[in-house]
C-alpha cells in the first residue's frame, strides 16, 4: 500500500494507540523519504512525502459528522508533519536569500512588488497560456484544468483560515475578500461551486481532488501543500499574506487565455462563469490586499517584510514549476484525465 493511504488510514479509521511499532518504522521511513526527497531532490521521493503532507493537511479540512479525523491531533501525525514541513522550509530558504537580502523601504513596497510580479516567468508569459488559449485540444485543457483543482477549490477554505484572531481593517478586507470568495452568501454563486459547474460541464468528478491523488503532479500538491501548509501553522500567517498577494496579482491576466481556449474547443460563456468572475473581482482583490492588509502589515512591523516577501517568491517559483511541468505533460503524455475521467 502506498505510503500516504496508510496515512489516511492512520488519521481516520485506527486506533493509534495499538499500532505503536509500526509507526516507530513508518517515522523512521518517512524520515529517511523526507531527506531524500528534500536535501538529494529525489523525484520519487518529493512525489511521496507531498502526498503523505496533503493528506494531513486535508484532514484539517475534515468534517466531524461525516469523516471525522479522529488522530489528526496525535502526536505521531503531528510530529510527521512537523518534520516533513521542516526539512522543507530548510532546503527552500536559500534560494530565497538573494532576494530577501535585497527587500526595499516599507514606502517603495507596492511599486516593487508589482514590479517584480508583473517580470517573474510564471506571470502570462509563460507559453502554456498562449498554447491554451491558441492550440490546446479538449482533453489537454481538461488535464490543465484538473490538475488546478486542489488548490482552486480549496481557496475559499485557505482564506478561511487566516480570519481568526485578526482584528480592524486587516479583518475588513479578509472578509470583503472571502464575501467574494462564497459569492455574497449565494450559494450558487461561491466560487467553489462555479468550478464544481464547470468541472460538471468537462465531465471530471468534484472530488477529484481527494479521491484521485495519485493522477496529481508533484508540483501542483507542493502548491497546495505550500498554503494548506502556512495556514494550518499559525506562525506562518505573514507568509500566507505574501502567498495571497501573488496570487491575487497573477490570476486576472492568466485567466483569460483558459476562457479563450475553452470557447475555442466549443464551451459556452455560460459554462466559463467561474474563469469570468476572477477576471474582474481579482483585479480589485490584488489593489485592496497590498493597500489594506500587507501595507498596514508593514507600516506597523517592518520585521514581517521578509516573511511576506518569502511569501511571494515561493509561490511564484512554485507556479512556475506548476507551469513548466504541465506544458511538458499535456503536450508529450497521454493526460490522466483521459483514462480515468472518461467522457461520455
Ligand atoms: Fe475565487
Ligand atoms: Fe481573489
């Protein structure tokens, strides 16, 4: 059985306390999978501890009265992803160093920020959005589309978390943010349902997300562990703000070349409500988060200017590699989606 479906069955079905030896040896395992996959970049083994991290982390979106995660707060699932989360900050944060060497005065921040977003690789440049919206059969933009479903379904749910314990205009623009983000209190209108419509319309199932894990990439489960990650640890909230105004600055422009291509391959304006909405209510969003919550942030504690810097960087880099590894994947593989998801 694969390492991480043990996992799972550890945090919800067992009892913890009677499997004492196997989770010495299974410690012992992932300890030795994390170093490898962390400090030798194995393939393989960055494949494994990412999905043993997001079932973990999943499970803090558990619901009690349906599937409750009954050991999620025992120390051996804990203490797995205290060390996976470690080894992976540790060998992240030196590439990070020349920039947070280099970070500007509080009062330049907006001016540099949106600077450096707007040249980073992984903004509309990349070719994968002009091979979208230009080229790209059905099936290779449901691959793309399925692969985003992690973190764009669990989106609302990683804002959720930061709205605890922050208070005044900081809170204001958390919530004006997360009133988009559950469609002004609509249901049909929150976010997650427009994609669960048009995930409908493309014929991939809503859970996808959970129950198919294995037809992830790698690159896509290091984005959704990077929030799931910061937002289950409250430390990290600073870096979860600069996470947020990247993405935030990123996906207006990136947005249009999938509604293009998704007309070019035959979906109606109808179907494409979910992609339309965030072409609008993100360019608000991106202005509103720097000059309300990290502009504040900064002006009260510089210190945080690295953290939120490191923020930004990472999930740059981590869109990035999001980016190139799709590009390479729908254009030479057969896509996941295909034999699994069958269209009818
Ligand atoms: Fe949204
Ligand atoms: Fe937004």
């Amino acid at each position: 059985m694969a390492m991480f479906k043990r996992i799972q069955e550890l945090i919800y079905t067992s009892n913890l306390d009677e499997v004492n030896l196997e989770c010495i040896d299974l410690y012992k395992n992932i300890n030795e999978l994390s170093r490898q996959a962390f400090y030798d970049k194995d393939e393989a083994a960055r494949l494994a501890v990412h999905r043993i991290l997001y079932v973990i982390n999943l499970a803090h979106l558990a619901i009690s009265w349906e599937l409750p995660a009954k050991n999620l707060m025992h120390p051996f699932i804990s203490s797995i992803k205290y060390l996976l989360e470690k080894h992976w900050q540790q060998s992240e944060q030196s590439k990070y160093d020349h920039i947070l060497s280099d970070i500007p005065a509080v009062e330049n921040f907006p001016a540099w920020v949106k600077q450096k977003v707007a040249e980073h690789a992984s903004n509309e440049l990349h070719p994968l959005f002009t091979f979208l919206r230009d080229a790209a059969t059905f099936e290779q933009m449901r691959e793309f589309f399925f692969q985003e479903t992690p973190l764009e379904m669990l989106f609302g749910d990683i804002l959720a978390f930061m709205l605890p314990g922050v208070y005044g205009s900081i809170k204001v623009e958390f919530l004006k943010n997360y009133w988009d983000e559950v469609g002004h209190a609509e249901d049909h209108r929150v976010h997650r349902n427009l994609r669960a419509k048009l995930m409908n319309t493309v014929q991939i199932p809503i859970n996808c997300y959970v129950q198919n894990i294995e037809l992830l990439i790698c690159e896509e489960l290091e984005l959704i562990n990077m929030y799931l990650s910061l937002a289950t640890n409250r430390p990290k909230q600073s870096e979860l703000v600069g996470v947020m105004l990247a993405t935030e600055l990123m996906i207006p422009n990136r947005f249009q070349y999938s509604i293009k291509g998704w007309q070019r391959v035959g979906l109606k304006e109808d179907d494409l409500d979910y992609l339309i909405e965030h072409t609008s209510v993100d360019q608000a969003h991106s202005e509103d988060w720097l000059n309300q919550v990290v502009m504040p942030i900064l002006i009260n504690n510089p210190a945080a200017m690295s953290e939120v810097v490191l923020g930004i960087f990472r999930r740059l880099s981590i869109a990035m590699s999001v980016l190139d590894r799709l590009y390479n994947k729908i254009q030479t593989t057969e896509t996941a989606c295909i034999g699994k998801f069958k269209r009818k």
